[in-house]
C-alpha cells in the first residue's frame, strides 16, 4: 500500500507528531476525511483501499493507525473459520512487510522486541523503532465479533 508508506515517511518528518500536524499531512496527501473531528482535529481518514486515524493520549502521546486489510465478521456476527481468516491476515502482513522493509524508512527502522503484552494483543506482528518511535505491523482482531485487521501503527510516546 503506497499510500500508507507515503504518510509514514510524511508523518517521520513531523517533530513533535501532533494530531493537528498528522491531519494536515493526511489532507496535503489528499487522503479523505471521514468526518470524525475530535478536539477540532479530523481523525478519521480514507484512501483507496487504506484507512488511517489519528488518537491523542494524555501527555502527548499521539498514535496513527492504518489499516491495509479487512476481513469483517460473517452474517453471523463471528467468522466460520476463525483460524482461516487468521491465516489469510498473517498471509497479507507477510506480503506487506517487504513495502515497509524495502522503503526509504527501511535505513531508520530498528527491530523492537515483541513483549509478552504483544503477543497477548496481537495474532502476529513485526516491531521497529523509528526515530524515538515505535512502529509496529500487525494481525490484530480487538474483539471476537469484530474484523480482523492487518494494521500499521507509528506511536509518538507521551511525556512520562
């Protein structure tokens, strides 16, 4: 997904990352609102097949998030083959790392270590750090009768 690598290298730029300074870049790379304005700042954005939002934190901790696949829940409410879906989620993060890894940001990435509080949130995932902050790729399901998502995440930390 061009699309979310441009605003990665874009959002790399902005220091401090501010909501206010990631809604400004999202519309400059023209991305579409979604209408979705918390504290006079857009958050919610759309751009082909991508989906990005921006979230506030106290003490300044700000986090953009894309996702880059969907699969949503069946008429059921849930999925028939949960395991399935799983697969095809970490089959499209492995085929979306080589456009993060293989990217101008590819020479400032740093892998992270996968805590146990990762592997507790996430069905697969790859972390980095990236100039101070933490960028981390990902299957994630937040709950059984939502989608599951491949996700691309750039958190700001917040002041301790």
């Amino acid at each position: 997904m061009a699309e979310v690598i441009t605003m990665l290298e874009e959002l790399r730029d902005i220091t401090p990352l501010t909501a206010e300074a990631a809604a400004a870049r999202f519309a400059a790379q023209e991305w579409t609102p979604g209408g979705k304005i918390r504290d006079g700042v857009e958050t919610s954005w759309d751009k082909g097949s991508a989906g990005g939002w921006i979230q506030t934190f106290g003490g300044g901790a700000v986090s953009v998030s894309f996702f880059v696949w969907i699969r949503d829940v069946d008429e059921s409410g849930y999925f028939d083959d949960v395991e399935a879906v799983y697969e095809q989620g970490e089959q499209a993060l492995t085929d979306f790392l080589p456009e993060i890894e293989e990217s101008p940001l590819a020479g400032h990435l740093i892998e992270a270590e996968v805590t146990e509080a990762d592997r507790d949130e996430f069905i697969k995932l790859k972390k980095w750090t990236l100039d101070g902050r933490v960028l981390t790729a990902s299957v994630i399901q937040h709950d059984t009768d939502l989608p599951v998502m491949v996700m691309v995440v750039l958190e700001e930390p917040g002041a301790a």
